[in-house]
C-alpha cells in the first residue's frame, strides 16, 4: 500500500524562524515523494498532478513573498547555507560556489510555494548531459523535433506557447503521421500529450482546456482516423489574465529532453536549443505532469519507469543516436543535415524546402531566408564579397556537438504563471537564479534576450556594473516595440531602456557606463542591426553566462511579461566546458559582436559614425 504524508515545505513557518533556510527538508528524508512518484502509485484516488499537489502540498503562502525577496537580495549567505544547497541537489560532485549561491536563492522560494518552481521540490537540481546544442533558425531545431518525435518508442510530451500554421506545425503534423506509420508497422501504440497556449472562452472558467479532437483540424493537427497508432491529447493553457504558458520542451520517452527558445511557428529568428539526457530528464517529466495539472486520458506509459541511473552517454560526431553532419553549408542548404542512425535503414523524407540554390545566392543567405516567408527575399549586405560571404558561410556553426563530459550539476530554474496584473512576483526559482546572478558575478555577465525592461533586471544590471562587473547585452533592436513601449506598462523598448541606464550610469561620474557593453543583434550576412518590424534578421534567443562557469538557458526573456507573469522552464548549469562551448557558437552564428555595439549615449553608429538609417527599419 503506498503511504501518503503531507509534506510541509512551505506551511506555517513562524515569521521568527525565517532568517535562515535551514528550516527547508532536505531532499533525501522528508521530501522524496513526487508528483511523478505519487501519480505512477495508481491510487485509485489520485488521477491528476492537482490531487497529488493537495496531498503532498501545502497551499502556498503569499505573504511571505516580501520576506523571501529580502532573503535572497540582502541576507549574506553564510557556509552552512551553501552547504545546505549543495546536500539538497542530487548532485554528482558539489557544484560550484557561484552555483550553490543562486541555488540557494532558489531554495528560498520554496518556503513560500513548493511548487512555484513547476516541478516537485526533490527534483528540482539533479544532473545530466548535454550532448548537442543547435543555435540556428527554427528550421533546424524542427528537424531535430522531428526525428526526435519519429524515433520515439512509447510515449511523447511536448509543450509550446505559440502553435501557428506553417511550415513548423507542418513538420510536426508529418512527424506525427510518420510516427503512426512506424508504430503500425511494429504493431506498436504511441501515447503524445501535446501543450498549447491558444486562449478560448473555455479557458475563461478554466484555465486548462482539452482540446476536442473536432477543433484540431483548425490546427493543422492530423485527426484521429489519420493517426490510429498514436492516442493524441491536447491541453490548451491559459492562466487569466496574463499568466501565459510561456515554455516551450519536449521530452522522448522519459529519456531524452529538448528545451529550446522558439515557439512551433514560422520566424525569421535566430533560436537556441540544447539536447538533455541523464537524471535531469526526471525533472523535466514531472516539470510536464505538473503543467498538465489534469487527469491524463489516456495515462502516461512511461509514468512506472524507474528514474535512470544511465552514466554512459556518447559525444560528439561518434554519437550514436545522432549522424555526424559534415557537409559544408553550400551543399546542404535545402536538404536535412541532422539525422537518427536508426532511421538511416528506411527511406529518408526531405522535410526542408527545396528550392534550389540560385547561382548567384550566398548559400548562407539562402539559409536564413528560408526560416519565413517574411525573408525570403532579404539580401546580405551589400558591403560583402562573394569570397566573405563564403567564409560566413564556412563560419556559421549550427550544430553543436559537445566534447565528451561526464553529468554536471543541473537546476530547473523555472517560474509559475501569475495571472494579476503587476510587477511584485519575484519569488520563484527563475527570478531569484536570475537576481542571484546580478548580485554574486564577480568578473562577467553575457545576457542575450529580444527584449529587456523588467526592473529587476535594469536594477540588478546597474549594480552589477558599479561594482566593476562587466556586462555585456545582445538585444534586438525594436523587438516588439508596440507591446513593450510606454503606455502597455510594460517598461518600455529596448532602445528606451538602453539610453535611460547609460544616462544613470554617466551621471555618477564614475566610470561604471564603461562595464556595460550593448550590442544589437546583427544577423551574421549583415553589417548593420536590422529592425524588428522588417521580420528579416531577429533574435529570440534567452541565455544568460556568469564569470564562464553558470549558465542559464531556456524560455524566459528580461522582460515584465517573463519576470512577472509567464510560466517559463529554464535550466540552470554548472559546467565551464558547456558554457564556453555556447559562448563561441553564439559568437560564431552572429555578426552581433562585430557590427552591432552601441555607443555609450545608447546610440548604434557605423564605422564611420553614421546612424543606422531608419533606424534599421
């Protein structure tokens, strides 16, 4: 019989006790039960990650929020905490100081809400591997989407903001019926729970809403009767009124997890996304089942698999789920250059267009047109030589192949969906990572996001540079200005934002404007930053490095709506190999270092000293 026992990490803490995290439990005694664990229990009485949140959970407390804020941004965390933080991770090796440092800061949250982090508490730092990044357009990661899906064996979870018609929701409708195709080959059933954020009137009385399968051919999503091997269920998420379901994963058999930057839609963006396997996969799972939050209907197949203890994983061009792409960019342009070793012996499907290569095109530019039609017909600037563009073309590195390492210490950094309008909720695991790296750097801070104006983050940036820490900031230039810009109470452009903190940091005569380096994202075939509202050349990617040896990774961005509102999933790691690793290949993938650094009025001049015309519009 599964014994069931409330777990008490987040109720009634006298407000006294609260000047320390030690009164957190630890992971290995109080604490081991999980959503997953508890769902795969088959009580015949807990059907849905909400009845097992009631059981295990106590509600959360709001009022401790202010308290929690203090913790993380004033207290000095003494030894005991990082020793605390270091025994709380099911860690491999102890992590990092600079690592236990804002792990501890996401300990905190969790006194006032153990599941604002969107995975149960024992799970929330483990470790893994990462054995391929892609830092490309979105095409490229919908091909790994793709043979990903195809190869799967039992049972796929993928979740998404945006689903739009395209080329994207193409992909995956075809990795569907690819998928089906195989499974009735083998005599096989495949279970596939997909997440969308698509608010309806169904969402108005609950915020989550499964999708009846008469509504998904409005979708581009192939019915029932198309696929009869895959039992397909769709929760359609919205937290009322500006709790967007912001995250964008996938996770293959409880045994591989993808978490990527894009959206399933079609846009002219450079994205990042990074192939996890190992313990942190687990994190991942239960990351999904409490997102679900419902019933499953059909259930999990993988729900009853034991937590994988697999330390043998393989690297680079020799790994064996994954071919080797060693053609140059020129000759693989229109054709799929990512494939599955196991998919090799049936008949391979080009799921990439294939116009041909005109004899006067960079095959670099070609490349990047072909992510939206809204590109389709940009041209690289007109300052290259065919022999420069060539080299970029040799240059742009979108697939990632790690050097070999064994499983590093790994958070889920995640944040819940905050429905009421405002800008107080900071305590959840991803703002208090994020706070915790503005606060504890000691040399570097690298930042690439679309959009920056959350006040914590502008704050947390200054401070960062009186304290001579330098940052650096990728951004793009007009990223969603209408929806950014004064009067949305968002905080305001980028550009706006940009000139107010040099104007603050000039004022102190100080010199500390000298440790902030802004740069606007320039595509790697321009010379110059394009505007967004061209839907050319843009951005989307989220990442933050610190001092070379964390990294964060995911789906939140330095804007109100991710700081405050939105259900965002990011990793947390600590490996300087992978962070280095990332850093040359968004170098690499970009003219951004190059072309794009403003000056330190805020403002982007050629060589030259001339404006950007129109503003890059």
């Amino acid at each position: 019989m599964f014994h069931l026992t409330p777990n008490s990490i987040s109720a009634s803490i006298p407000v006294n006790m609260l000047n320390t995290v030690q009164e957190l439990p630890r992971s290995n005694t109080e604490i081991k039960q999980t959503i997953t664990s508890l769902l795969a229990s088959e009580s015949l009485t807990i059907q849905s990650a909400k009845q097992a949140a009631e059981i295990l959970f106590s509600k959360p407390l709001p009022y401790l929020r202010s308290r929690i804020n203090y913790e993380f941004s004033k207290n000095d965390i003494t030894d005991e905490e990082l020793n605390f933080a270091a025994e709380y991770g099911q860690f491999p090796s102890r992590p990092s100081n600079l690592f236990l440092k804002l792990f501890h800061n996401v300990l905190c949250t969790l006194e006032r809400d153990p599941l604002c982090g969107r995975v149960s508490p024992s799970l929330i730092a483990s470790s893994g591997v990462i054995p391929l990044t892609i830092i490309s357009t979105i095409p490229d990661i919908m091909q790994h989407y793709y043979h990903c899906i195809v190869h799967a064996k039992r049972e796929v979870l993928l979740a998404t903001n945006y689903w739009e018609k395209g080329h994207s929701v193409s992909i995956i409708g075809k990795a569907l019926r690819d998928l089906n195709q195989r499974a009735q080959e083998e005599n096989r059933f495949i279970i596939f729970k997909l997440m969308i954020d698509h608010p309806t009137k169904e969402n108005v009385l609950h915020y989550h809403s499964i999708l009846p399968s008469h509504k998904w051919s409005h979708y581009d999503i192939p019915t029932p009767d198309e696929i009869p091997h895959i039992s397909l269920e769709i929760n359609n998420y919205h937290r009322l009124i500006m709790g967007t379901f912001h995250s964008k994963f996938m996770i293959i058999d409880r045994r591989i997890a993808l978490l990527n930057s894009n959206n399933i839609q079609d846009r002219p963006n450079l994205e990042m996304m990074a192939h996890y396997e190992g313990d942190i996969v687990n994190s991942f799972y239960d990351t999904f089942l409490v997102s679900w939050w419902l019933s499953f209907q059909p259930n999990l197949v993988c729900l009853n698999d034991e937590p994988t203890q697999n330390n043998q994983f393989e690297f680079g061009t020799n790994y064996s789920s994954i071919v080797p792409f060693t053609e140059s960019l020129q000759h693989a342009i229109a054709r799929a250059r990512l494939r599955l070793q196991n998919h090799l012996d049936i008949e391979q499907t080009d799921i990439y267009f294939n116009e041909p290569l005109l004899s006067s095109e960079s095959p670099l530019t070609r490349h990047l047109n072909l992510s939206a039609k809204s590109a389709s017909k940009t041209q690289p600037d007109e300052k290259y030589s065919n022999e420069e563009l060539e080299k970029l073309a040799d240059d742009f590195t979108p697939f990632i192949y790690h050097e070999a390492h064994r499983p590093f210490p790994i958070a889920l950094v995640n944040r819940l969906p905050h429905g009421t309008p405002g800008h107080a909720d900071t305590a959840n695991p991803q703002d208090a990572a994020w706070l915790g790296a503005f606060r504890y750097a000691e040399k570097s801070i690298f930042i690439q996001s679309p959009t920056l104006n959350a006040k914590p983050a502008i704050d947390g940036i200054i401070e960062a540079c009186q304290r001579k820490v330098q940052v650096i900031l990728w951004l793009d230039l007009g990223f969603n200005d209408l929806k950014e810009g004064h009067g949305t109470f968002q905080g305001g452009t980028n550009e706006h934002v940009i000139k107010k903190m040099y104007k603050k940091l000039r004022k102190e005569h100080s010199g500390a404007e000298h440790f902030l380096e802004v740069y606007w994202y320039t595509g790697k075939d321009q010379t110059r930053p394009l505007n967004f509202s061209q839907q050319k050349r843009n951005c989307h990617i989220k990442f933050m490095s610190i001092d070379g040896q964390v990294a964060i990774m995911g789906n939140g961005n330095m804007d109100s709506q991710s700081w405050f509102h939105s259900q965002e999933i990011n990793t947390m790691i600590d490996s300087p190999l992978i962070v280095k690793e990332w850093m040359d290949a968004l170098y690499k993938n970009q003219s951004t270092y190059q072309y794009g650094k403003v000056d330190l009025d805020g403002i982007w001049r050629d060589d030259q000293g001339h404006l950007n015309p129109r503003d890059g519009k």
